[in-house]
C-alpha cells in the first residue's frame, strides 16, 4: 500500500513539473554575423513590466521565459534597432535573420509572428513601395487578420506615429479589430487619445486657456484678437524643440511687423531658471510662457501635446487652422492670410 501510495504522489509530482514546462516560453535565436552581443527584451506595455537580457555567442542565443498570457514585447539590438515579439506560455520561439537587416526577422513559434513576418517579406518584395501603398498593404492586413496582436504593432508604426495622424483613418482600423485587441492596454490609452484629440482637430474651436509669461503676466488667447495666433510647444530640456527654435526665429524676423499675425512659445519646463535660460541663449523674442508642470500642465492637456516639439496655428475667429506645421506650411499660410486681407 505505502508503495502504492508512493508511486501516486511521484506520478502527481511528475505531472505538476510537466505542467510547469508547458507554461514556459522557449526562445532560440541565430542572427548572423552578430557574433557576441547583448539582446535586451522589454514589454511594449504594462502585460509585461520587466526586461531581460539574451547574451548572445558565435551569432546564436537562447533563454526560457514565463508569462500568463499572449503578451507584446521588443527585441531592443545594441545599434538601436527594435523589433517586436510576441510571447504566449507554452510556445516555442524561433528567430531567424542576418545582423545586416534587423529589421525583418524571421519569427516562428505563433501566430501573430508568423502574420508580422509574412507582412514584413512581402514589403521586401516590393522594393521601395510609397506611403499610401504601405498604408494599403497594413489595412488589407489588419482586414484580413482582425484579432492579430501584429495589428497594434503596425496600425502604431504606419498611422499613429505620422506627425499629423489621420484620427478618423485610425478610428476606422481600430473598429476592424476584435474586442480582445482592444482591451489590450495599448489600444485603450489610443482610443482614449483619439477621443481627446478630436476635440482639438483641425477645424474645431480651440479651447481658452491662461497661462503666465516670463514678467509673471497672465497670458490668454482674447489678448491675440483679431490675429492668427501660432503656438508653439517646447522645451529647453529637448533638444530636436531647441534646434526647431531656430525655424521659429526666422519666422518672426519676417513677420514681427504682421498686424494679422503673432507668434507666441508655451515651454514644458518645469525649472523656471532652466527655461528663462533657454528663452535667452535662443533669442526667442516673441511672447514666452510656462507652467512648470511638463506634461501636466494643463494648456497642454488642453492642446493633447504629447510629443515635442509641436505647434498649432488658430484663426482670429478661434477656429484650429493647422497642426505641427513645418516652415513651408507656415510660410504657404501666411502668404494666403496676406491674400486675404487684400482681398477686403
């Protein structure tokens, strides 16, 4: 009997750390010509709140991973490039691909890496395609595997990060997508923003805001009646806001005399000295103004800014007239105000 009972338990033991191995990710890996390199591995959202490490030798590496469920993740390289990887317990992961193109592995083990490289080789196929075809070939995509995770990668890369993303375009591939898609934490931060930014679209009537600027003076958008206003957001911690300053400097040199035109600097700095500093070393002239509360200020929030630098130009009459403009743009508008005025 106590045998009997003995060989039950082993059995039970046995069965549980079968069990357990089944959870757990398998993730083999040969990149050639990396040679000996670090491979650092991060969730892309909090379903996967930790990093490893993969150390690879002689171009190959492998580790054994644990998650609860399909959980996005990014393969950071040390030259930069990042590449997505999606992980579910219990498969076992394959990456294929060469040191000189990181950007187009060859993932099997799932799903949702298999759509992603199958996508990605057929992009080599077609050579250097354009933007709207890369736009096209992601919606044939997202059409034809709505409950992909790939998706979320892709509708981020091709519409989200565009300087000016099309919100309806984006809403339209969103409803393609299964519940499951979005529910994932990703998805419902974006939905969330989409529906804050279409507050503040192109067309629609800015919101009043007050803010203060460098003499302590409160600043509102009543005191630009009558002007098209151009607001730009930075900061003297960013760098890429610091070189576009230069952009802005040209823009009011020309136009500083424009009755029907003012420019005016809303800074996401939250040290006062730090962006005063700043102010003067890059000859901003034109009205300055700031919170000291970064991303939390509330003008911010009201304009959704949530990448720098950023600017919006508004009408006399309120009305949101362009969005993260580039010098041309800006120039193109104001010849057609001065157009405007002639016409009177």
């Amino acid at each position: 009997m106590k045998k009997v009972c003995l060989l039950y338990f082993l059995l039970i033991a046995l069965f549980a750390c079968s069990e357990k191995k089944t959870d757990s990710i398998s993730l083999n890996g040969e990149i050639k010509g990396l040679g000996n390199d670090t491979i650092y591995l991060y969730g892309s959202d909090r379903m996967y709140d930790r990093m490893d490490t993969l150390i690879v030798e002689n171009d190959k590496f492998s580790t054994t991973l644990s998650v609860d469920t399909l959980v996005s993740t990014i393969l950071l390289f040390s030259d930069g490039t990042e590449y997505p990887l999606f992980l579910d317990k219990g498969h076992k992961i394959q990456i294929k691909g060469s040191a000189a193109e990181l950007s187009s592995l060859q993932i099997s083990g799932n799903a949702p890496n298999k759509d992603l490289t199958d996508f990605n080789q057929e992009l080599k196929g077609l050579g250097t395609p354009s933007e709207k075809a890369l736009e096209e070939k992601v919606e044939n995509f997202i059409t034809k595997h709505p409950s992909s995770l790939a998706n979320i990668y892709l509708l981020d890369k091709y519409f989200v990060q565009k300087p000016q993303p099309n919100l309806e375009q984006i809403k339209q591939l969103t409803d393609r997508m299964t519940g499951d898609l979005k529910d994932r934490p990703y998805m419902e931060t974006l939905l969330k923003r989409i529906e804050e930014e279409e507050k503040v679209d192109i067309g629609k009537t800015a919101p009043y805001f007050r803010i203060r600027n460098t003499e302590g003076k409160d600043i509102n958008r009543s005191d630009f009646k009558d002007k098209y206003l151009l607001i730009q957001f930075w900061a003297s911690w960013d760098t890429i806001s610091r070189e576009k300053n230069a952009m802005f400097r040209r823009i009011y040199k020309k136009e500083q005399k424009n009755k029907n035109f003012a420019l005016m600097g809303i800074s996401l700095d939250l040290d006062r000295e730090k962006w005063l500093e700043a102010v003067k070393q890059d000859t901003l002239k034109w009205e300055q103004t700031c919170e000291y509360s970064g991303w939390d200020g509330e003008v911010a929030k009201l304009f959704c800014i949530h990448t720098l630098p950023a600017n919006i130009l508004i009408s006399p009459r309120g009305k949101i007239e362009g969005k993260n403009l580039d010098e041309k743009a800006i120039e193109d508008k104001l010849k057609e105000i001065a157009r405007k005025e002639k016409e009177k």
